[in-house]
C-alpha cells in the first residue's frame, strides 16, 4: 500500500505548542499521515531506549518510522578508517530504526571531492558493497538500505549511479529524491513522461519490487548552476517539480512507495496534499 509522510515536524506542529516527537505521532494521526521520517542527520545521539518509547508511540496510533543515517556519510573517502566510520553510522542508525520498529533507512552515498567521476564513483561502489558485507555480518541485513539520488552535482546519486549501487545486494532499495533529481538536472521533470523515463530505467535493472516499493522524497527545490540551493514548499511556482506529473505515473505503473515530503516547514501540509491528490486521482 502506497504510504505518505513527513520529514521531522513541520513549523504548523511548534505553532501548535508542541516539542517533543513522540507527540508527532498522534499529530500526524490526525492529519491522515501514514509516515514520519525521523532524521540523525547531524549524527546518531538518541539513546536506544528513548527511540524503543518513541516508537511504542507511533505504533499505537498507527504511525510507520523510518530514518535517515547522518549527512555526512562519504563512501567515496579513500581512507579505510572514514570508511568505517560511515560503516558504523549506519549500523547506528539501523540500531534506533529497529528500536522504532521501522525497516527502512535513508543514506546519502559519497561526494566526489578532487577525484574524477569515475574515481569516486568506483569507490563508492566498492565501499557499498562493503557496507552490504558489515550489515550482512552483523545480522542486519533485513533492514531495506534505501540509497538516495542527490541534488548537487558533486555529490554521486544520479539517477544511474543509484540504480547500479541498488543492483549491489538485496538490501539496497532506490530512494528517489525527485526535487534533487530536478535541482541537479537543471528542471529536467516538466511532466510525467519525464518520471515515466526514470520509472522504466529502474524496472530495466532492477528487480520489480524495488522499484514499485521504493523510497520517495518529494518537495520544490531551488537550483542554480551546481544544483540544489534550498527546498520550498509547494507553494512556490517558480521551481519544481510539480506533485501531479509524478501522481500520472504513480497510476500508471501501480507504485506503491513511501512518500515523504521534504517541504521547507509545511510537509505536513505538503504530505496531506500529495495523498489527496493521489486518493482523489481519475485519468
């Protein structure tokens, strides 16, 4: 089934008075949303028994948890201990995802820093492949590893980049950004043609499920020359890429993802949308 959610709490939940994110799970109940995204972005500093509350929270009021690993991921460093380092944030965040009762963790893949494309990218494909290796030894392997498309030309994540590092291991699902994909590619999703070519790819190479069960981002980005600047919210008409391009497909070829928006400060307003349009969807 098709599920709809937010990244972190929107600007509506602090207005509200509320602090805490175990009250985001009820908040987001009654707001019709099926998916909170919790983010370690900046790193993993919640303890293990404060995410097994948060996530007796969310189960009961029906709330699915899945996380992003921390920012600063880099499977392109050429130094083995960075490596493992990166190894290691992700099995933290696996950690607090299992606490949370969740199965799916975002992970930014590498930058390019000074190596040519092809270096980078060559190392990021080994070292994911030893990140496959570590989880897999560590019992971890059930969790869906869902690598994401970026939005600044120097990070690797295009769209064939992720499809090729999604092909490594079972584990390894696509998380399509699709406002990174549009902020990198200079506004290249103008309508659902666009999003059908990207869809194709992914089934060309990748096993069905993947792909009808992958991990969505969506918000409106601003872009300049080296790709992503800001995210917007969807109010915005300058930027896009606009929800309804994406809903066409979405019917088109029966996806059942997780969608998450990415609004800046309304992706609550945003996810709620983007359901109605998808629930409300004739040709």
């Amino acid at each position: 089934m098709i599920k709809f959610g937010v990244a972190g709490n929107s600007k509506s939940f602090y207005d509200e008075g509320y602090t805490a994110t175990v009250q985001a799970a009820e908040w987001c109940r009654n707001r019709g949303l099926d998916v909170f995204e919790y983010s370690f972005g900046k790193g993993v500093n919640l303890s293990i028994d404060t995410a097994g509350a948060i996530g007796k929270e969310f189960a009961r009021c029906g709330i699915e948890l899945t996380a992003h690993a921390p920012y600063f991921i880099n499977f392109a460093n050429p130094d083995p201990e960075k490596i493992e380092k990166s190894i290691q944030y992700v099995i933290s965040t696996i950690k607090r995802l299992d606490a949370f009762g969740g199965d799916r963790v975002v992970v930014h893949p590498a930058s390019q820093g000074k190596m040519s494309r092809e270096e980078a990218f060559a190392l990021t494909k080994q070292n994911v492949g030893l990140l496959a290796e570590s989880l897999r030894l560590n019992g971890l392997d059930r969790y869906k590893i869902c690598l994401e498309t970026m939005g600044k030309t120097g990070q690797i994540g295009t769209v064939d980049e992720i499809v090729e590092l999604c092909a490594i291991d079972a584990m390894f699902y696509p998380c399509m950004d699709f406002g990174h994909i549009n902020a990198r590619e200079q506004g290249i999703l103008k309508s659902a043609v666009n999003y059908n070519t990207i869809i194709q790819k992914m089934l060309d190479f990748l096993p069905k499920h993947k792909v009808f069960n992958m991990h969505v981002h969506f918000s409106k980005i601003e872009y300049g020359a080296k790709g992503e600047i800001r995210h917007l919210t969807f109010s915005d008409t300058v930027y896009g890429p606009e929800f309804d391009d994406f809903n066409e497909s979405l019917h088109l070829f029966g996806l059942e993802p997780v969608i998450i928006s990415e609004s800046d400060g309304t992706q609550a307003e945003d996810a709620a949308e983007m359901k109605r349009r998808y629930f409300s969807y004739s040709v």
